[in-house]
C-alpha cells in the first residue's frame, strides 16, 4: 500500500525541523554547560558533550511527536481548508504556520510561567524553535506536496474535460 503523498511530507517536515531544532538545542546545550564547567580537564568537557547528546535526544524525540501531532491535527485541516479556498501559495502557508506557532509558543509560555525554573538559554532556545518550526515545516511540506502546482493541474483538467 503507498502513503499519499501528503502524509510522506508531514512525517518528512516533521523529521527535519526536529533533527534541526535538536541539533541546535544539543550543541547549545552543550556550549552552556562547557561555560559553566570550564575546560579545566577533559573529564568536564565530556560531561558537558555528554549533556548535549542527551539533550539532542530528548529534544528529537519531544520535537517529532509534538510537530507530528501538530501536523496532523492542525497542519494537515489548514492544508486541505487553504487547498480548498485556492489559497495554495507558499505565502498563505508561511502566514498561517507562523500565526499558529506564535499562538502555540504564546500558549504554553503563559501556562508554564509560574513552573519555569529552566536556565534562561533554555527557555530562549524553546521559544525561538517553537515559534520558527511551523514555519519551517510549512515551507518542506509546501516544497513536497505543491499544492499550487494541483490548482493549476485542476483548472487545466476542467478546461480539457470541456472541450
């Protein structure tokens, strides 16, 4: 059985912004923690190494079940409500991806001010990739699925089917 090819480009969009976005929380991470530490010995340089590869790990793991999830439940009823509308730009994508992570970002900050007790890079670094993911997922989604190319694919169909 083949996966259309909207569902390949929600789990490929959600690979990549995770792999991005862990690949800088576990290098900053990292960095933070060889700050703290110093370079004294190698002992707390691969403390510090350590640290990031395990944060890198947890921040793939969250961050791909998170941007799933939000592909599929918001991601993917925007794609099909945009298609429908004929709004298929990768503008109209790049808004309203934008316009939702900032909600998002928003949402989860104010419910979790009384509990932050995060380092500040940390809660600058989830802020930053919360509110950029959904942009950047929108633009690999848009760049798999096309949906521009399927309006004019359509119009040019009807047109044909009428002659």
């Amino acid at each position: 059985m083949l996966i259309p090819k909207t569902h390949k480009a929600i789990f490929i969009a959600a690979l990549v912004t995770s792999t991005i976005y862990a690949t800088i929380a576990g290098t900053v991470v990292s960095a933070c923690d060889m700050g703290i530490c110093g370079f004294d010995t190698n002992e707390n340089l691969g403390s510090a190494l350590f640290a990031g590869a395990a944060f890198f790990v947890y921040a793939f793991v969250c961050g791909l079940l998170i941007t799933l999830l939000c592909g599929y439940a918001i991601g993917l009823p925007v794609h099909l409500a945009l298609r429908r509308l004929g709004k298929s730009t990768l503008e109209n994508y790049l808004f309203v991806s934008s316009l939702i992570s900032i909600i998002l970002t928003a949402a989860i900050i104010l419910r979790s001010i009384p509990v932050l007790s995060d380092p500040g890079y940390l809660l600058i670094l989830f802020i930053f990739s919360t509110a950029t993911a959904g942009p950047i997922s929108a633009i690999i989604f848009w760049r798999i699925v096309r949906p521009d190319q399927w309006a004019t694919q359509m119009t040019e169909d009807s047109k044909g089917s009428l002659a």
